[in-house]
C-alpha cells in the first residue's frame, strides 16, 4: 500500500528544502507567519520599512534557516479580527556575532491587506 505523503502531510513541502522539494510542489504557497506592533505594521503597509528585525536565537534560527517561504503573514496582534498583511518573502540575512546577532527580513511588495484601518 503507498501512501501519498503531501495529501498526509501537507505543510511538509516547506520542511523538505534541504532534500530539494520546494514548494512550488505544493498548490498553496508557504508562508512565514509573524506578529507585528501597530507602528511598524503601518509601515510595511505604507511601503517606507522595506526589512524586518529578528533577534539571532535558537527559536528564529529554527524558522528562518534553510527555510523557503513565498509570502509572509503578518498579524497587528491575537485577536481574532486583527488586521492582517500579505507581503512577498525575498530572502532573509544574518548579520553580527555574539549577543548583537540579528536576522533582516527582506520584504517585497505587499500583496493584500485585510482588516486595516489608519
């Protein structure tokens, strides 16, 4: 008996970079979910902050490394109506050694905003 892995599994595509699957294998897009503050929110949507700042730990280390995302969803907070940001993924960086190592985010263009109100 075979069993299909992807219709079992369906967000295992997005783990599955390191042995050469990409999602492009998949019919939905992967996606890097991610919670922002009101004021830079307001600022992707406006187009003026063009990257986005992790901090260099073992918790975003494990979502960012050797990863490949298409998009980025972007919450303004929990709540269950909280305005939400689609925003086209181009790669991320990591800079700095030590206490001062950071991820930067490189952002694309914003593709669909749901919710938000200036």
């Amino acid at each position: 008996m075979q069993f299909n892995n992807q219709a079992l599994f369906p967000k295992l595509a997005c783990l599955n970079i390191q042995l050469g699957k990409a999602c492009a294998v998949m019919k939905s897009p992967c996606i890097l979910h991610l919670n922002l503050h009101r004021e830079h929110f307001a600022a992707i949507v406006a187009g003026t902050k063009r990257i986005e700042y992790r901090d260099q730990s073992p918790h975003w280390r494990s979502r960012l490394e050797g990863k490949a995302y298409d998009v980025i969803q972007f919450r303004n907070g929990y709540a269950a109506k909280a305005p939400e940001m689609t925003v086209k993924f181009l790669g991320v960086r990591r800079y700095g050694r030590g206490k001062g190592a950071y991820y930067a985010i490189r952002l694309g263009p914003v593709l669909a905003v749901k919710g938000w109100r200036e």
